[in-house]
C-alpha cells in the first residue's frame, strides 16, 4: 500500500474558462498535518472541493492511500475515509445536535438505511455520540436544536461531525474563520489533540495557528502551486513574501 | 411522555365509538377523512421528512384503485388478491416515477404534476380499458375469507385497523435512522453527502415507500367508493392531499388527518348550499399560504412553546 | 403523406399558441423565481372575456386587446398582493397561486357555464387557404402559426437587442447584480410580468377561437405549456421555442397515430429526456 494518503496528481479546476486550479500537484504522506495557505481566491477551497468529490476537476487525478479516486462520488469517498468540514458552516440546523452527530455515525455504515429501529434506541450508538460530543467541548447541548447554537458551537459540531465517520484523512476547510481569539485557542488545541494517525489536510488564514499546527504548508496563489515545505521556510521564501506577507 | 400515550388512548377511544353515537352521514365521513388523511400522510412523508414537493400522489392512489376495481369486476379477482396486486401496481407506479428524485426544486414539482397527468390522460382517454369518464362502478363489497364486510360501521372498523397499523410502521421507520436521515437531507443535502449518504438513492427508496402509502390509501378507497373514475387520479386530488398536510401540519403524523379533516367536513358543509365549492377551496389554499403555513400543529406548538417560555 | 403534413401543421399551430404561454411563464421564473401556476387560468379568463367581447361588438382585434388587458391588470394584483408578499418560497408559491387558479376557474363557471364555448371568427381567418402542394389549410391555422412567429421574434429582438432585455438577461444570470447596478428591479418585474399576463391573454383569446373554452381547459393547456418549459428548461427562451415545437408535433402526432395513449406519447419522451438532463434542453440549476 501507498506511503501517501492523499496524493493530487497534476489536478486542474476550470469554471467558465477561469483556472481557479491550475495543474496543482501534491502529496501528503500518511499521518502528516498539512496547512495550505494562499491569498483570497487563490483556489484553496476549490482544491478542497476536488479532493473531497464535490467538484470534479477538469483534468487529473486524485489518489487515496495508492487508490485512485477521482471517479468516486463524495459519499463513496467519506466510506473510504474522507472527512471534511465547510468553509461556511453546514450542518443540518433543523435538527438537533444529537441527531447530527447520530447522522454522522450512521453515514458509512450499511445501518443507515435501517427502517424498523428507531435510532433513539440504539444505546451504543447514543453513547459514543455523547462521548464524542464531549471532545469537542458540546456536552449537555445533546438535545437543543442547532438553529440555537452560537456560531463558535456551530463550528465545534462541524468538527464533531467530521471526525464522526472515524476518518483516516480529514479536510478542515479554515475550521477557525470568524471566531474569538480564545476560541480560536480552543479550537487549535482541539485540533493538535487529534490522533496522529488522522491525515491532516487544513486551510488556514490566521498564520499563527497555521505554523503552530502544520508538519508541512502548501502555499497557493492564482491556481498555482508556489511554495511546498517545512513552516519554518515558509515565511523566508521570496515568492510567497511577495504574494502572501507582502499584502499584509 | 405519558400525556403521550394517554392522548393515544384517549383518541383511540373516540375514534372507536364514532360508529355507535355518530350519524350514518358522519360515519361515512369519518370514513372519508381517515382514507384521504392517509394519503395526505403518503405525500408528507416527502414534503414534511424529505423535503420534496410531489404532486402526483393521486396518481398512485388511482393505479391502485383501478387495478382492483378492474380486477374484481372483470376478472372475479377475490378481495385480498386483488388489494396486494392494487399495491402492487400503485408501488410498481411509484418506482418509475421516482426517477424524478434526480431533480430538485422547481423541476421536481413541475415533472411529478406531468407524471401525475400522464395517468390522469391514460385513466381518461383509455375508455376501452379504464371505462374513460364514467370509469369502473359496481365494485363489490370487500370480503375477508368468507365474510363479507357490508355495513358501514364495519367497513369503518376495518379501515381503522389498517390505519392503526400504518401509522405505527410509519412512526417506525420516520424515528429510525432511514427516517433521520430524510430529514438530514431536507435539513443539508450537501452535509448528508459528505456525510457519506447516497442522497438519491435514499430519496428514491423514499418515494416509492411513500407510493405505498397512497396506494394503500386508494385500495381502501375503492371499496369504500365502490367506482373510481379519472377525478380520483386527477391534479386537484394530488395538491388536495398537500394542502391537507400543510393545513394540518406537515412532518408529524396527526396533522395529514386534522387537515383532512377541515377540508372534507368543510367541503361537506358549504357543498350543502354553495354551488362553487372550488372557489371556496381556491380561498382556503390562499389562507393557508399566507397565514397558517405551518398548520393547526405548527400552532399549537408555537402556542405550548409560549407557554413555557421561549427556548424551553 | 399529405396527412404527415397536415399533423405538422396543426403542431406547429399549436406549438405557437404554447409558446404564448410558455414563454411568459419561463421568463418570470428566470427573472423573479415564481413559479405561477395561474397562467392557465389567465388563459381561461382571458379567452372567456374576448368571446364575450366578440359577442357584442362582433369585433376580433378588440376581443384580444380587452382580453389581454384585462389579464395585466389582474396579474398586476395577484403579483402585488399574493405572490409578493410570500417571497421566494416555490411550495408557497404553487399553493397559491394553484389557489388562484382555483378560484378564477370557478369564476368563469358560474359566468360562462360548463359547456365547450368556441370564439366566433372574424370573416377574414374563416375558410382554408391552399398551400402549395395542393393542401387546403384552415387560415386560421397559418394565421397562428405566423403570429407565434411573429412574437417570438419579437420576444427575441427585445430580450437580446434591447437595453431592457440585457437587463432581463442579466437578471436571469444573476439577480444581485443587476440589484448592485442600481436598476429599479421591481419595476423591471412589474414590466416583466405585464407581458407575461398579457401573452396569456391574448393566448386565452386566440385559443378560444382554435380550441375551445370549457371548464378544466385552464389545467390541460397550463400542462401542456409546463411540459414545454420542462423540456426546454426553466429561464430559456430558446428552450420555449424549441420546446414548444417539440410538444406541438408530439402532441398532434401522438393524437393521429396512438389517440388512447397521446398523453404518454408527450411525457414518455420528456421523462427520457429528463433522466438526462434533469434541467431540460438549455436549462440551468435553479
């Protein structure tokens, strides 16, 4: 099997003749924390969206763990150990936090489409929904519907949803856009306190967090990729001084 | 939770004596609002769990309905045969129909009224088979092994019973994971996916369960009406059965029979001195939209919520 | 093969009456989001007006202005005092405007009675005309197909050559920013929708005269002119023309050749057509 869990493979993005991504090639080894950094419309979140299966790309392929995806739908993918959180939010906010979280559980396990059970009564499934509630620092909120939660609650739930499938690669798309500063430390610390056997894929604007978290960043600008390498390079390459700390 | 299951009991009870103190004119009516309630119910389980907006649950009912009556009058077919081939067929219907799942929105509600014209055309212009306008009328009382159910206040008690275990199949499989994760779906579509969830695959199963209900609706229906005709698969049967659900509240399970109940008790009455009951119906659904849109439960929620004070 | 020719004809004279219909309709939708299920009861009344209009002045020109006229104005008020007020809602939308329809279709029973009433041609589109080849043809007919001819065109010219018709584009495209660029929208709207009631109404009328006005003629011909929108996809008005076109050849050909299953002849190849492009021809999501 592949040393890489994620490998992207010359990937190109094109909407209405606009190269959001533009022959992107990149290769995470397993278990390694990846930050891509990049300017406003620099085709982060586009990347994302190929990677996950929610775009198809215009050219290239997507490879997970030596499998190559890029045909997969983007349920087939979170079977296959996908996980990911939204830029903005998204999270079913008619229903309650458990049953988002059971809905995350259930969502790659043939048990999902079980019809003649309800799924209040299954004891053990309710239990590690607590469990897991209570990582992401949502415990006693179990029953309150998520249209009543803060915007910071809303993005420890996207989290908790993620990480409910028990992903090998997780994609966190700038998981702490719009919170408070100690928020923001809660968050990063809930982040660097995940198993190292997850693979960590994560846009992040806020560069301290970024640095302090990631093994390796990517820097992208205008589609292209402009910068791979170790954080502590980064901010001494000339390239992305120009691009990225240059607008600052 | 006890208030629960006492209102159960105590609503059990009232429906169970309707034969003995109502009316023959109420009994029948009663009869009526349980049969449509059903199909009301049918529809909410898209509009209300799904999210979708089908109009074309006539259609199932009215497949169903026709393939006993035809197969009871034509071929001598007995009762129970005849009902599992109506569900049969109404299910089969549905099946096909749920292709539309691959749409959503606005095309979702404009391509299920085509389907649901196609069967009203077939049902309409098919005379040979169908029996057109006048459709298919003499179809005998329904007959469970040797006995015979004539009298209305059995026929009541039998639908009853088939209602009874309806709704406890559909209390099931609305609170198991297939039902949570229909709401999911109504909820995020895109979340469900990256959830790992086949969205079309659990609309489509969605909607063909949600066919079985309407044509359980239209197999008691025929034995209750004892002819169909095109009117049972027409369009205003279909947005009929909505609005129903939308009067009574959609996503729960008593509303579909407390919006079935206002319309028909209220087609009823003003039938008895309006001649144009329609305008009557075309004000109700105005109404509805621009006043009540949550429905007789969305009130009473809202009005227990004020009770215990907001966020309780 | 000269009843090959005729069926084209006649569905290509129908093809022309849905698109009056048709394309108000996929345009308010591209412009405004409503989906307004009245346009066949429009139809309905309007024709109903026009014949009695020609019943007392005798005069066809006037049945189709008063028709139409009485049409905006009504659409005017159920766009300004129902449709508006519930927003962008399309399960709210269809409920009340399928309300609307409910009630104006009653209105025209209890005036006009239940019975199949047809529009008294004027003198000039009575009789046949003979086309080369030897067929004799209704007037009529070719009178219609020439004007759905006419008002497409016209619809073209003003969607794509005027400064109006940019901003209509536009606001199909993108409603924000044609909002961003300072245009009055909600007088474009009332504009737009004027035209739509108005394109009913004269369909009501010409209708009444090559079909007939009877109680349920609202929903057949409200179908009808959905299937085209479905086919040709919602906000295209190039969709409506091809689809019109499409749905009034199936439709006169599936009459001739399979009259019991002439429905299915129409939808069975819409549905195909569907599990493929779930938007229609020159659709786009919604």
């Amino acid at each position: 099997m592949s040393n890489f869990a994620i490998e992207v493979d010359n990937v190109s993005k094109t909407f209405a003749g606009l190269r959001a991504v533009d022959s992107v090639s990149l290769s995470i080894p397993r278990g390694e924390r990846r930050v891509l950094l990049g300017p406003n419309g620099a085709g982060k979140t586009t990347l994302f969206h190929c990677i996950s299966g929610t775009h198809q790309p215009t050219a290239g392929r997507i490879v997970m763990f030596g499998r190559d995806i890029s045909r997969v739908s983007e349920n087939g993918r979170t079977t296959l150990g996908m996980g990911r959180t939204f830029q903005i939010s998204n999270v079913c906010t008619d229903l309650t936090v458990m049953e988002n979280l059971l809905l995350g559980m259930l969502g790659t396990k043939s048990q999902k489409w079980s019809m003649f059970r309800p799924v209040a009564s299954d004891s053990q499934l309710v239990g590690k929904a607590v469990a897991s509630l209570k990582e992401v620092g949502l415990q006693g909120r179990e029953n309150e519907e998520v249209k009543y939660l803060s915007y910071g609650e809303r993005r420890q739930l996207e989290l908790a949803l993620a990480l409910s499938s028990n992903p090998r690669v997780l994609l966190l798309d700038e998981p702490c856009a719009g919170l408070s500063p100690s928020e923001r430390q809660h968050f990063s610390k809930l982040v660097s306190g995940l198993s190292r056997e997850i693979t960590l894929l994560m846009i992040e604007h806020d560069i301290d967090v970024a640095l302090a978290l990631a093994d390796k960043v990517t820097v992208l600008h205008r589609g292209k990729m402009i910068f791979d390498g170790p954080p502590e390079e980064v901010q001494k390459n000339t390239d992305v001084k120009e691009v990225y700390f240059g607008r600052l | 939770m006890n208030y629960r299951v006492v209102g159960i009991v105590v609503l059990a009870a009232l429906l169970a004596a309707v034969p003995s103190v109502a009316s023959e004119y109420w009994l029948v009516l009663f009869t009526q609002i349980l049969i449509f309630g059903l199909l009301a119910l049918s529809a909410d389980l898209l509009l209300g769990h799904a999210g979708l907006f089908s109009l074309c649950h006539a259609a199932f009912f009215a497949v169903s309905a026709y393939t006993v009556a035809i197969l009871q009058t034509r071929y001598g077919v007995s009762t129970i045969p005849a009902s599992l081939a109506g569900l049969c067929m109404g299910t089969l219907l549905a099946a096909v129909f749920a292709s539309a799942v691959r749409t959503r929105g606005v095309y979702f509600i404009l391509i299920t009224l085509a389907f649901g014209y196609i069967v009203w055309g077939v049902a309409y212009r098919w005379a040979s088979f169908t029996g057109g306008d006048n459709g298919v009328t003499n179809v005998p009382a329904p007959a469970l092994g040797g006995l015979q159910v004539v009298s209305k206040a059995h026929y009541y008690y039998f639908v009853l019973a088939v209602l009874a275990i309806c709704l406890a199949s559909y209390r099931i499989l609305t609170t198991s994971p297939f039902g949570l994760a229909l709401r999911g779906i109504k909820s995020s579509e895109s979340r469900m996916r990256s959830l790992g969830y086949r969205v079309g695959a659990h609309l489509y199963v969605a909607f063909v369960i949600s066919g079985f209900y309407a044509s359980l609706a239209g197999v008691l229906y025929i034995y209750y009406n004892r002819f169909v005709n095109p009117v049972a698969a027409s369009f205003p049967i279909s947005v009929e059965a909505i609005l129903m659900a939308i009067i009574g509240g959609t996503g729960t399970m008593l509303g579909p029979f407390i919006g079935s109940g206002i319309i028909l008790i209220l087609r009823n009455w003003v039938s008895g001195f309006f001649h144009y009951y329609t305008a009557v119906l075309g004000l109700i659904f105005i109404a509805t939209v621009l006043w009540a849109p949550n429905g007789v439960m969305g009130l009473i929620r809202s009005w227990r919520s004020g009770n215990r004070g907001e966020g309780a | 093969m000269t009843a090959i020719i005729l069926q084209a004809i006649n569905g290509l004279s129908l093809a022309a009456l849905l698109f009056l219909l048709a394309s108000g309709f996929t345009v308010t939708f591209g412009l405004m989001r409503v989906v307004n299920m009245a346009y066949g009861a429009y139809y309905l009344l309007g024709g109903y007006i026009g014949l009695s209009v020609m019943r007392t002045t005798g005069s066809f020109e006037l049945a189709m202005l008063v028709g139409s006229v009485a049409i905006v104005i009504l659409g005017f008020f159920v766009d300004r005092f129902l449709i508006r007020p519930i927003g962008s809602n399309h399960l709210a939308q269809v409920l009340l405007t399928v309300g609307v329809a409910f009630f104006i279709g009653e209105v025209c029973l209890a005036i006009w009675g239940g019975d199949s009433l047809k529009i008294q041609l004027p003198s000039y589109l009575r009789g046949s005309v003979e086309l080369p080849g030897g067929i004799y043809y209704p007037k009529l007919r070719i009178a219609l197909i020439a004007f759905g001819i006419l008002t497409a065109t016209s619809l073209w010219l003003l969607y794509h050559k005027t400064q109006i018709g940019a901003v209509v584009r536009a606001g199909v495209d993108d409603r924000e920013m044609v909002n961003a660029i300072g245009i009055n929208v909600d007088r474009l709207f009332v504009l737009v929708s004027a035209v739509a009631s108005f394109l009913a109404g004269i369909a009501g009328v010409v209708g009444g005269a090559f079909l007939t006005l009877n109680p349920g003629a609202e929903w057949d011909i409200l179908v009808l002119a959905l299937v085209v929108v479905i086919v040709g996809g919602l906000g295209s008005l190039e969709g409506a023309v091809l689809g019109s076109i499409v749905v009034g050849l199936l439709d006169a050909y599936g009459r001739w050749l399979a009259p019991d299953f002439s429905y299915f002849v129409l939808f069975g190849p819409m549905a195909i057509l569907l599990l493929f492009r779930p938007t229609g021809i020159f659709g786009k999501e919604h």
